[in-house]
C-alpha cells in the first residue's frame, strides 16, 4: 500500500533528551528497503502561495491560508505491506521525537 507521510512540526515535542535518530541513516534504510519512494523537504510557509476560487473569482493569496503554530516541514511517499509496517518506519523518523508524523493511504478509487 502507498501512504503519504507528512513531517510536521509540533507544538509539544518530546521531551526525552538523548540523541534523536540520523536522519541521513532513516533515509538511507528506507531507500535500501525499498518503502521510501519519494520525499522532499519543503521551503517555509512564508513561500507558500494559497490558492482558491470563489463565485468563479480567482483568489491568491501570499503564504499560508491559516496562521498555524504547526508547520509541514517535508513529505515522504512510502510504499508498505500495512499501515503496521508505515507506522513502524514513521516511529524511527526523527521527527517522530521532535514534531509529529501524519500518515495517510492514498485512496483507492477503484474499489
């Protein structure tokens, strides 16, 4: 199965304080694996541009839509037997420790 992971940031991180994860090690074992397809951190979300449309106007709007203390720092696409096994990966991501992990399986239409 395919699930969307965002890395996003949290407003009560962990409070543990030994070492966090490598991240250079996370990536490097997922790719190997095989479960890591794609990932890619983002530009801030002062670069963001919103884009909506209402009553058929065009509306664009320079960063965020929402002021948020959250911010999605990054995505990884990942590819995993189960939602077990995705949790299992999103567990050892640093930002796991340090923000929080959203995961989400893309929809199947065809069911």
């Amino acid at each position: 199965m395919k699930y969307m992971m965002f890395v996003c940031s949290d407003a009560e991180p962990d409070t543990d304080t030994s070492a966090e994860p490598d991240i250079n090690e996370w990536v490097r074992e997922n790719d190997e694996a095989g479960r890591r397809r794609q990932g890619a951190v983002l530009a801030p979300p002062t670069a963001a541009t919103t884009v909506r449309v209402r009553n058929k106007e065009l509306l664009v709007t320079d960063g965020p839509f929402t002021e948020t203390k959250e911010v999605i720092f990054g995505f990884d696409l990942l590819e995993c037997a189960d939602l077990d096994e995705a949790i299992a990966v999103a567990r050892a991501h640093p930002m796991a420790r340090g923000g929080r992990i959203e995961i989400r399986p893309f929809a199947d239409f065809e069911q």
